[in-house]
C-alpha cells in the first residue's frame, strides 16, 4: 500500500510525528483567535470613535484612575460631564473601551428597551454572579421574562403597603442613634455609611422577616454584604484582577468567597426553614397566620409563586432573587437618599420648600393616616 505523503504541505518527514501535528493545529486555532479577536477590536475602536475621550493618564491603565471611591474622583467625572454633556468613552486597561452617557435624550431609548434586547455588562456582571446568581439582574432571555412575570405579585400595593410601617421603624431606629450621636457631641457624620444600615435594615426584615438589629450592633451578614459591595468595587479598579484564576488567588479573593458562603448560608436557611413550615402548616393555614402578622414578605412570595405550567422557583432561583434584592435595593436607594440630603443641604431654599410641602399635604392628618 502506498503510503501517504504530506510533502506538498512543506511538512516533509515531520508530519511522521503526531504530536508535531497537533502542535501546528494548536499554533493555527490560536493564531485564529488572536486575528479574530484583533478584528474585533479594531472594529470596536472603529465604530466608537465619534465618542469623544478624555486624555489618558497611563497609556496601560487607560482612564482606571477615574473608576476609584473616592470624592476627587466624583470630582473628576462631574467635570467630564460638564465638559462633554452628551457622553463620553474612556479606556479601562489598553483595551476595554467604557461609554458613559450623560444626557436624558439618549439614555433614555437605553433604559426603555428591553432586558431581553440590551446586552448586560459581561465583565462587571461576572464580578457579581458568583453573589447574586442569575436573579432578575443578571439574568436574560427566557429566565428573565419568567422570572419577572413570577416576581410581578410581590409588587402589588396590598403587599407593599405594610411594609411602610418596616420603613417607618427603620428610619427611627436611625434617628435616635443621630441624637444619640449628637448629644454626644458628634459634629460630622457619614451619612451614606447610617443611610446604608438603615436600607440594609429595612430589606433584612421585608425580604426575610428577620431582625439583626443591625444599626445598633454588629450583624455578620450585614457586614458580608458590605464587604462583597467593597470588594467588587477595589477589583473594578485593578485591571489584573479581571481574570478569575488570577483574582480568586489573592487575599481579596478568598474574602469575597468567603463573604459570599456566609450570606449564600444565611439566605438558604431562611428558604429552608420556611420551605419546612409550609408543608406543616398548609398553604391556607400558611396565609392567614402571614395575614395576622399583615406582612407576606418576598420569600413567601417566591416560594409560592408558580409560571403558567404550574412550576415553582428552585431554590438556587429563590435565593439569586433574594440576594439580588438585597444588594441592589440597599445600594441605589442609600445612594439615592444621601444625594438627596446632600442637595438639599447645600440649597436651603430648595429645602424650606420641600419642607412646605410637606407640612400642607400632612396637614390635620392623624399620624396613623400618615404611616399607612
């Protein structure tokens, strides 16, 4: 039998050896990827580059000096969208191209569209999944429209309506450590560090119906998830850190798996325990013992919501859903009430109208009317 020649390739005797074959279909697969991925970055750049760029402080790092915590940096933005009202791009590292838009008339088509249209941020994201799972934020496709259609009940008004008394609570509970502080002679006081505790505080007890008490004493959860916010924040800021096998080497690494065993632990006993008591209870007797107490919190909700085919959430789903809520409820309504403070602090007027208002449409109302 003639034996096969491989001579018109240029490989001669060396194609005899397999594992020289194999070499040169490796070497081919990734000169293959690094074109490819060449391509598409050079497309990237091309179809970005009506967007203008601030001056780069380090060719590597790009603009990373921009993503830190810090009141400089807040400065530095708010600059930028002073100077380029309509958007702006910035580079984190040599080649992770960022646009940032700044006026209402373009986010807006941006927010309007659907989760199942706009691509979610694959690189930011991933930092998270590892703690949030694939709830409603990171979700897509037909995960998420099922799973929002099965959330929509646990927003209906007779079930959000009692928790505006958890609210109320929660809030006092902060204003009496303010005086407290005060009397005290406190002068200064870091307001989104009390507002946090504050929301961390309120959702602990809407979401679970627990009480850590949290504002007044150390809670390790509370503090895990305080931690997990921090630490995703620092990794954002070092472009190394991006890869896994890299970052999850390191101490900050180990914390945030640690961090995230404690909260994933806390939020699975709750599901289970509640799973426990359904069955001996029965559903019926199950809602009114939930109706004396006038609080169906969200994982009830969960746990008894179905889809049209009749099938509950698993519980790997239950709990993305609930540590999904937990940090995304806590942080933007935190950010959102210490800006508000912050702006009415710095415009008086604007504060004693606010004020007015207030006290025209809470006039000869009784404080019960006022809660609810």
């Amino acid at each position: 039998m003639p034996q096969l020649s491989l001579s018109w390739l240029g490989l001669g005797p060396l194609a005899a050896c397999p594992w020289l074959l194999l070499l040169l279909v490796g070497a081919s697969w990734l000169l293959a990827r690094i074109l490819a991925w060449t391509y598409a970055f050079y497309d990237t750049c091309h179809r970005l580059r009506r967007f203008p760029k601030p001056l780069k402080t380090n060719w590597f790092w790009g603009h990373l000096d921009l993503v830190t915590n810090t009141e400089e940096s807040l400065r530095e933005v708010n600059q930028l969208v002073a100077t380029y009202p309509q958007g702006f791009k910035f580079w984190l590292g040599p080649t992770l191209p960022v646009i940032n838009v700044c006026h209402p008339d373009i986010i807006r088509p941006v927010l309007n569209a659907s989760a199942i249209i706009v691509r979610k941020d694959d690189i930011f994201f991933s930092f998270i999944k590892p703690w949030l799972g694939e709830g409603l934020l990171l979700s897509a496709g037909d995960k998420w429209s099922r799973h929002r259609r099965m959330l929509t009940p646990a927003f209906h008004f007779n079930i959000l309506k009692p928790y505006v008394k958890i609210f109320n609570d929660s809030v006092s509970i902060m204003h009496a450590k303010w005086q407290r502080l005060a009397s005290e002679g406190s002068v200064r006081l870091d307001m989104f560090e009390h507002i946090s505790l504050m929301t961390l505080d309120s959702l602990q007890k809407c979401i679970f119906s627990f009480d850590s008490h949290c504002q007044e004493k150390p809670s390790e959860y509370i503090t895990a998830i305080v931690e997990l916010s921090a630490l995703i924040q620092k990794r954002m800021q070092d472009i190394l850190s991006y890869m896994d096998f890299l970052y999850y080497l390191t101490r900050d690494g180990q914390r945030f798996r640690q961090a995230c065993r404690l909260v994933h632990d806390f939020t699975d006993a709750v599901i289970q325990e509640r799973r426990r008591t359904l069955p001996s209870q029965g559903l019926d007797d199950f809602l009114k013992a939930k109706a004396k107490t006038k609080t169906l919190d969200f994982i009830d909700v969960l746990l008894l919501s179905k889809d049209e085919d009749g099938k509950q959430l698993s519980d790997e789903d239950i709990r993305a859903e609930a540590d999904t809520f937990m940090s995304a409820g806590h942080d933007t309504m935190a950010s959102g009430l210490s800006w508000v403070l912050n702006n009415l602090a710095r415009h008086p007027e604007y504060q004693e109208h606010c004020r007015q208002e207030v006290q025209e449409l809470l006039r000869d109302r009784k404080p019960k009317e006022i809660e609810w």
